[in-house]
C-alpha cells in the first residue's frame, strides 16, 4: 500500500490526467466553485492496488438540481436512473454521480451523516468493507479504514450490524453475487455478520422466486463483470451457510 503523500499526489495526477483525456475537468472545476465531490469505491482501491478502472462513482453535496444543471453543461450523453443517479458515458470510462441526498443509505437516515466528518459518513454508508473507501476531490484526503482492515483480515464484513440497514438494501441478489465474486477473486472469508446476511437472503429469493439459483443466475446476466461467477460457485455458497448454520432456516430448491 502507498503511504499518505504518495496516495495523495498520486491518486490527484491519476485522476485529473483520465478527467482531462475525457473532457471532463472543466466539470469538476465548476463543481468545487459551490460544493464538494468525493470518489467512492471501485475507482479509488483500483487506483491502490494499481489496477486499472472502467467505471468512476461520485457522491456530491450538490442538490439535484444543481447537479443536472453542471452535466447539461457538459453537452455530453447521460441517463437518470430511477433513484436519481446520473451515469455519463465516454469513450473510455463511464461515471456514475449521486447526490448525498439520492445515497439509500443517508436518504433512509440508516447511517448518520456527520456533517463534519462528511468523508468518513461516506465510507461508512458503503455496505461491504472492501468497497468502503471514499477520497475527497477537492482536498485529496481520503478515508480506507475498513477496507484496509478487510485486506489485512482478508474477511469480507457488512459494515452496518443494524438489521433494518441491511434488510432495506435494494441490492439484494447483487450483494450475494459480490460476496461469491470478492471470496473468488481475492480469497476472502466471511464474516459472521456477511453470513448471517446472504443464509437469510438465500432464503428470502427462495421464498419469493422458489428457486434461488436460478433468480441469481438471472440478476448475474446483468453484471458483465460477474460473468466469471459459475453455477457451481453459487452453488457452494449454498452448500458451504447450510454447513455453517441450521439447514432447516433455509428452502432451496436446486
């Protein structure tokens, strides 16, 4: 792992040099005339572990408003998800920007926003730990507590132990599919809250669905980068919860 400066400097030549390829610096410069944006995720611990990213995700403190206002600007394609994400496309890299206002995490009020410590209320609202690193744009500090702990535990965690956070995650098939994903590509175990979540969502798609694999399977059709997740992968995170808890608290029918 860098150390601070190196992660400071390096990560700001890192992006401005991609932004200014992509055209897109002149946003940004427009955005920290009246606010703040903060890199979430992916983009930042690829940077770390000196990989290389097809996708950048972006929380602001602008409004909504304000922030559809600077991408028109950019005379630029992009699209409004239905929970009010703004994902822009280019030539080599696309960018997904949130409003803190639209997170599901804050929106729901299931993680506090600390209004003085707003980059560390970032990496806290992520739900695994080894997505939870957040950089701010402006000040390049940054925040990688959890996913450090992950690497050096190599266990992948939820980082909220609250229930209602977890079960009002709209993410649910995805959030399986990203455990089976992290335990495949880097060789993480689970914690025993991570456990407890997939054994009794497994079990929720089963009631719903009737068959778990195949809803997953459906949903991993979705995700290009999942596509190296095979039906017997699915199949021993199923088998490996009912070795780990009681069998009769979940219905599979495979």
């Amino acid at each position: 792992m860098k150390n601070i400066k190196d992660i400071k400097t390096g990560f700001y030549l890192h992006f401005t040099e991609q932004m200014k390829i992509e055209g897109f610096m002149d946003f940004f410069y427009e955005l920290f005339m009246i606010g703040s944006a903060y890199v979430v995720g992916g983009y930042f611990r690829d940077f770390l572990l000196s990989k290389s990213s097809r996708d950048v995700d972006i929380i602001t403190d602008l409004s909504q408003n304000q922030l559809i206002t600077l991408v028109n600007n950019l005379s630029v394609k992009f699209k409004i998800n239905r929970h009010g994400g703004i994902k822009i496309s280019s030539n080599q890299i696309e960018i997904d920007i949130w409003t803190i206002d639209n997170n599901w995490a804050f929106k729901n009020n299931l993680v506090k926003l600390n209004e003085n410590d707003i980059l560390n209320s970032i990496a806290k609202g992520c739900f695994y730990n080894f997505d939870s690193l957040a950089i701010n744009l402006h000040t390049f500090n940054y925040s990688i507590r959890y996913f450090s702990e992950c690497l050096n535990k190599k266990e992948l965690n939820i980082l909220q132990e609250n229930s209602v956070y977890k079960n009002l995650n709209p993410s649910i098939e995805a959030n399986i599919l990203r455990a089976i994903y992290l335990r495949k590509m880097y060789d993480l175990k689970f914690s025993p809250n991570t456990i407890n979540y997939l054994f009794s969502k497994i079990g929720f798609i089963a009631d719903k669905f009737n068959n778990p694999l195949e809803r997953i399977l459906i949903i991993r059709e979705q995700y290009p980068k999942y596509s190296i997740i095979k039906e017997n992968d699915i199949l021993n995170l199923f088998f490996n919860l009912l070795e780990g808890l009681d069998s009769k608290q979940l219905k599979l029918d495979l």
